[in-house]
C-alpha cells in the first residue's frame, strides 16, 4: 500500500524552491533524497517551518509530522572526511552513518553497526585506526586494535568528551571536566599514566607521529609519549608559558606563545630546535611541517624555515617569491604555499618526486584557493573549482583519469596515498592509489545515499 500522497514544498535558503510529490508512507530519507535530485546539489538537510531538524533519515513522514502542503528549508551540509594511512572515512555532522573505503588493513574493518553511530560530530584516526565523536560526549572506536581501534578499556571513562586528537598509533580525548584519556599503542601516546596527574584543566591537544602534547588553561604544556619524537619537552618546560598553541612534525613540536614567538623541542635535526632562526620567529600567525621541517607564516606574510634544510627548511631557491603568503601545505619532505596572487611557490626534496617542483604545472597554478597533500603529491583547488595535481603518480600526484570529473570541486582531502574531491552537487572523486583510498567505486551508491 502506498498510501496518501503528500505534497511537499521545499526551498533553499537562497530562495530556490521545489514543490515535491511523495507517498505518507515515505521516509525523511527519501523526501531528502527528492530534494536532492530537484536542486542538484548533495548532503541536505531538512528543517520544518518550526526549527525543526529533521535528523532520523529512517523515519517516515507520518511520524515526523510532516503534512501536505508543508513548507521546508533544505540547508546544504558539507561532508567531513577523515584519513588513516590507507583508508578514508567519510560523514556529515549530526548524522548516523561513517561511510568508508580503502585498505581494510589501515582503518577499513571492525566497522561499527549503525545503532553504534548516533549523532556523530567528529572523527579523527590514527595509521590503522578511527574514532568518532558522538553528540552525547560518548566515543566509537573501530579498526586495527593495536593502534587504537579497541577503546574498550577505557570506554566507562570516555563520558562528556569535548575532543579527539590522534598520533599514528593512539588516541587522546579530553573530557568535560579537562581531564585526558588515552588508548591505544603505549609507546606511540596510549599511555598517559606517567603524567595523568598533571593532565588537569587542559583546553587542547596536539599530536606528533607518536608524543601529545596538551595545553593547560593557564598556558603551560604536558607532553607524554615518545621521547625522541616530542613526548619529553623538560628542556624546554620552563618556556612554555602563555603557549597559544602548537604543531608539530613527525618528530618534534613548535608551540606559538602569547607575544608571537616560538619554542621547539623534539628531534634537533627534524626542527626540535630553531635556535638559528630564533631572533626572525617573531609575530608568528600560523605553522606548517613536513615530516623533518617548519614553516612559519608571519604576520606580514613572510616565512621562516627551519629543519632539515633537504626537506623544506631550504628556501633558498624560491625565497624572491615568499613575500606574502596566504596559505602551506606540505607533503612528507616538501613545502607548498599559495600566494597573496593567487600563485603557488613549492620548495623541498623532489627525488624521486616528493612536490617540491611544480615547474610542470606551474603555468596552470593561477587563481588558486586551497591546496591539499598527500606523502607525496600536491592537489590544488582553482577559483574556477578545477584542480591540478604534481608530485609522486602513486601517491596521487596525476589526476589524468578524472580531471574532467574534477569540475566545480568544494573541497579536497587527503590520505597518505590517495585524495578525495567534494564536489558541489555531493558526488566525490577520488584518484592516487587504488588499494589505499584512490578507489571509492564500492561506496559511490553509499554516499549518494547520504
């Protein structure tokens, strides 16, 4: 029986409408999924002419209240997406689904059943593992249990959690009350229990390729984790006040302070220590790293390097153009910043093609609005919403087979291998390595179905 058909009046919040027909018997999934087809555009979201969210996609018109002749908002939501290693996680905030693809081995198995996933708002992942926020403060955890995809020891403990933050093998969550819980490989961050006493009233947490480093709300720092890697920071413990906040390479930490300079530790070589360039790290805004290097934008669009001088602290070679950067970017050995023209300057290790040198594609690299990175290969998106991509074939760097997919693209993520494009009508195109993301073939009816 397909019941009494209702008629349906949606609207965009620019004032674009649809009027649409559909049985009472109908889910808010498919009247959402209607709404989609009319205006051309993916992930909607419905709300009643009283505020109402029309959250639950599975329940049916009748018992959501909706009736004939109704009025209807469809808000556009961006899509969120997450990465391990080799495998890509994707959702929409406040919904009830992660859809994933990729290699099982980093990420892609143990998926949580759907009642698990209520109202997720975040997920962040390790190497092999993710975890998500839901809106009740509560964590799922799924994937490779050595790195962090068994929370079940510290699940009775994982209440109000406010945020999640991740090293290559292990989770942290901070809790409503700033107290921090860790999973996960112990040698890589799982274990806390060395500082556990000290991790009180903590308002943010950064993460290395294996040490955390936490931000008191009085400005001091805790770090526990690897030692070589940034999870020991006594040497630099009585600095670190007024730290605003931090990031990090693989192997070391760059915490920004209130009066604009920089304190490092971690790895001397890897950018542990900026003791060179200490006097230029002055009114710093904003820090990107690759693997062994920083980069620091000042607030007069100048950069300041530091670290392995073969692996992005070499300048040199492109310093006539680093007058005022917008936005960096980094792959795993090189540096990618968009200038105030809308141009892109690269500099770093390019053997056997880390993205360092984009003289191939530089002519194209105008107009350019965001750029995304993979280990090894570099994705910018245009004004235009094409894209243009350089560095290593396998890690991402030729978009060739979908270029003339990649039209009106919203926006691009990235794992270690492979890249995701969102594109304004909620379709998704992924290229790079297809054993590692670069393939979402399985998932397409999935996520149009979202």
């Amino acid at each position: 029986m397909e019941g009494v058909e209702l008629v349906v009046h949606v609207a965009l919040p620019s004032g674009k409408r649809a009027t649409l027909a559909v049985s009472e018997m109908s889910t808010v999934g498919d009247l959402k999924h209607l709404a989609q087809k009319a205006f051309l555009q993916g992930f909607l979201r419905l709300v009643t002419s009283s505020g109402q969210v029309l959250m639950d996609t599975g329940a049916s018109l009748q018992s959501a209240g909706i009736q004939t002749g109704d009025q209807l908002i469809a808000v556009a939501q961006a899509p969120k997406v997450a990465a391990t290693h080799g495998s890509f996680a994707l959702w929409l905030y406040g919904g009830d689904k992660v859809i994933t693809w990729g290699n099982r081995d980093w990420g892609f198995r143990r998926i949580p059943t759907p009642d698990q996933l209520r109202n997720v708002e975040h997920v962040v992942a390790t190497n092999a593992a993710f975890a998500a926020l839901l809106a009740d403060g509560s964590v799922v955890a799924w994937g490779n249990p050595h790195q962090g995809g068994n929370s079940s020891t510290v699940k009775d403990r994982l209440i109000g959690v406010q945020q999640l933050q991740a090293t290559v093998g292990a989770f942290a969550a901070v809790t409503f009350d700033g107290s921090v819980v860790t999973w996960g490989a112990a040698h890589l961050g799982g274990d806390s229990t060395q500082v556990q006493g000290q991790l009180t009233n903590v308002r943010q947490i950064h993460a290395s390729q294996a040490a955390f480093a936490a931000i008191l709300a009085d400005g001091s720092v805790v770090t526990w984790g690897d030692p070589q890697r940034g999870g020991d920071s006594s040497e630099v413990q009585c600095r670190l006040r007024n730290v605003k906040d931090i990031y990090a390479s693989d192997v070391a930490f760059a915490a920004i302070l209130a009066d604009g300079s920089v304190v490092t530790w971690g790895h001397a070589g890897y950018g542990g220590d900026c003791s060179e360039v200490q006097d230029q790290l002055r009114d710093v805004q904003r820090i990107q790293a690759t693997k062994f290097a920083f980069a620091a934008v000042l607030t007069d669009g100048s950069i300041v390097t530091w670290g392995d001088p073969e692996r992005g602290a070499d300048t040199s070679a492109v310093q006539s153009r680093l007058g005022r950067v917008r936005q960096i970017q980094s792959t795993h050995t090189a540096f990618a910043a968009i200038l105030s023209d809308g141009s892109v300057a690269t500099w770093g290790f390019n053997f056997p093609d880390g993205g360092g040198d984009s003289s191939a594609v530089q002519d194209q690299l105008r107009g350019v609005r965001q750029i995304q990175a993979t280990g090894a290969a570099f994705a910018a998106i245009l004004d235009n919403g094409s894209v243009v991509t350089w560095g290593d074939p396998a890690f991402g760097g030729d978009s060739s087979e979908v270029q003339d997919q990649l039209k009106e693209v919203q926006q691009i993520h990235a794992a270690q291998r492979a890249f995701v494009a969102v594109l304004a009508d909620g379709s998704i195109v992924t290229w790079g390595d297809p054993k590692n993301g670069g393939d979402s073939s399985a998932v397409q009816d999935q996520i149009a179905q979202l």
